[in-house]
C-alpha cells in the first residue's frame, strides 16, 4: 500500500495536539513540530521502511520555511503519496481566553512589551497571516467552541473516510452561538417554522419522529431542502474535480436543535448515496458531551 501523510496545522492553542492524539489512536505514527525542510526526507524514509499511515504536525515555529510546504505537498503528491492536510482553526478571543488559562506564552509574543493582552492578540493575527496559505490548502475544523472528546471524534471519523476523492460534512450549529468558521457553505434556516414554539416538541431534537413528521409538513422546509439540495448538486461535481477532499456545509437555525438538525439529516441521506457523508451536529454533540465525566473541560476551554 502506498503511504498516507496527514499534516495537521493551524493555530497555536486550537487543538492540533488533540489531533495528533486522535491520529495515534486511529493506527498513525505521529510526529509534532516536523521542520518543513525535512519533509521530503522523512516521507522518504517511511516509504523505504514500509510505512503506511503518518501524521505530521507543523505549526508557525517553522515559520521562514513554512511557504515551502505547498510546493512540498505537491512533489510528494506526484511521487504517489496521499497527502491530506487539516487545519485547526480558533476564535481570536477563544485562543485568548487558552493562553489566559494556562500561562503559555505564544511562540510570536514578545516578552518586552508592557501590555501583555494587546501582545498576545497582535502574535494572533499575525500568525494567522503567516499560516494563511496553508488554511487556504486544507479542511479548516473550528475547535472554538467544542470540546476535546469531539473534536477527536471529528479527526477520527474525517480520516475514516480518507479514501473518498470528496467528502461531505453537514453540520448543524445554533446562530446564537456563531457560525462555524471551518464552513465552506452556510444556509440560514431561521425563517422554518420553529418546532420550540410546540410544547410537545421542544423537549425533542430534529432526529426524532415527532420533530420530522412536523417539519416534513411545511412547504417552505420542503422548498428550502430542494433549494440546497440543487446547489450542491450543481457544484460538488467541479468541487471534486478541483481535488478538494472534504467540503463542510452549515446549517444554521436559533438553538442548533430541531431545524437544522433535521435538514442536516435530510441532506445526509440524499447524497450518501454518491458521496461520503458525515454528519455533525454541533449543539446536540456539545449537550452529549457534557454529560460525560466531570472532569471533561468546557466548551472553549484549553485544548492545546
């Protein structure tokens, strides 16, 4: 078989030791903080040692090489070589609120300067300019707001489907909680008519049969499915031929809970059929997580 690479990038505090820790579990030799000079070297060596599945994680303390990678990605995608990339991604003030929990020192903040909080946000935004080629190249995953337990998940089941040439993933999120900023496409679905204001409903989720048959009901839940059904169906096909790998869709109603959770599923079933497909449902995801063990951190919480 021949070798897989992962590289797992992004923000410093997003999680992409989570990642890495997810990708050991799931069979892969995992290297942290691999210099992008010895790339090319070091795939080579795995290839002669018979390797099949690695992840390498690079981050902005490679920074004057790391413009090299793209060009890098590319000759080993040549020589024969699966190279997914994944970018852990965060909110400004979520990466803030990290630093501020731990006491870690960002690898760009400058200890000279008087006012640390101002420090630490420009070292923010100036890594984002730096890794800015490298999100472009990758599936973004947002770890603002969930917790470590998911996002493992998240990695494990995205590099289930590895061998797909495209994959989707639906994701229902709540808007009074932000958009997802690893979405490639975002419907707002608010304008539905809202299953909460149904006493026998609002216990419920948009998964169970009371919630569906509800929903399948309206015209305009029907009308708004054929809608974004016929957009992605215009465009996966060029998405696909343009390599990319995964392609997230967002669907947003008020609480994450009934709406678009039930278009989510919806739009899962009627393109599994030609492509892998994996859902997330980030509210109801966080809810379940929550009532696992007490010791798991909060929403936003450090997940270095």
């Amino acid at each position: 078989m021949k070798l897989e690479i992962i590289l797992i990038t992004g923000m410093s505090g997003s999680g992409k030791s989570v990642a890495l820790h997810a990708l050991e579990d799931a069979g892969y030799y995992c290297v942290d903080n691999l210099p992008p000079e010895l790339l090319l070297s070091f795939a080579k060596l795995e290839q002669t040692q018979g390797a099949q599945k690695v992840a390498i994680a690079m981050d902005v303390r490679s920074a004057t090489s790391l413009p090299l990678v793209p060009q890098y990605l590319s000759t080993l995608r040549k020589s024969g070589v699966t190279v997914k990339s994944l970018f852990l991604d965060a909110t400004t003030d979520t990466l803030v609120q990290r630093y501020s929990e731990t006491r870690r020192k960002h690898p760009l903040s400058r200890s000279d300067q008087v006012d640390q909080q101002h420090a630490l946000v420009e070292a923010i935004e100036l890594e984002r300019e730096l890794l800015s080629d490298l999100r472009d190249l990758a599936h973004v995953i947002d770890s603002s707001i969930i917790r470590p337990s998911q996002l493992q998940s998240y990695i494990k089941s995205l590099v289930a489907a590895a061998d797909a040439q495209l994959t989707l993933v639906f994701e229902s999120f709540a808007f009074k909680r932000g958009i997802p900023v690893d979405a490639d496409y975002v419907f707002d679905v608010r304008m539905l008519p809202n299953p909460h204001y149904e006493p026998d409903l609002r216990a419920l989720t948009g998964r169970d049969a009371p919630v569906a048959e509800f929903l399948h009901k309206s015209r305009d839940v029907a009308q708004m499915f054929t809608h974004i059904e016929q957009f992605l169906s215009h465009w996966l096909d060029r998405l696909a031929r343009d390599h990319r790998s995964y392609v997230t869709v967002a669907v947003g109603c008020t609480g994450g809970q009934h709406r678009s959770v039930y278009l989510v599923e919806q739009l899962a079933a009627a393109f599994n059929t030609r492509w892998v497909t994996l859902k997330r449902h980030r509210e109801l995801d966080a809810r379940a997580s929550a009532r696992g063990p007490s010791s798991e951190p909060t929403p936003g919480a450090t997940i270095f």
